[in-house]
C-alpha cells in the first residue's frame, strides 16, 4: 500500500527551482522528485495512444 500523498506540482516545481538556484545537488533534487510523484504526475498528463 502506498501512503504518499498526491503528486504537488508547486512542491515538485520548488524541488527544481533549489536545483536551478544552485541550492540542492542534483541527486537530492532527483529523490525529491521521485518521492514527490513527479512520475506520476506526468503519467497523468500524458494521453494514452489510441489504437
């Protein structure tokens, strides 16, 4: 059972504007995006092919 909440696309937007400030290294920006659902995120923006 997954517990995370629901992709915040503020959240993951902050997590890569701390990588573009030079604040965070890219590693810890990469799990953040990943814990935060950024996947997610963009596998629900993305329309599924049609047959």
């Amino acid at each position: 059972m997954d517990d995370r909440p629901p992709p915040d696309p503020a959240k993951l937007l902050a997590s890569w504007m701390e990588w573009e400030k030079g604040e965070t290294t890219p590693g810890m920006v990469m799990k953040n995006l990943k814990t935060g659902g950024l996947r997610e995120l963009l596998e629900a923006m993305v329309e599924p092919p049609t047959p």
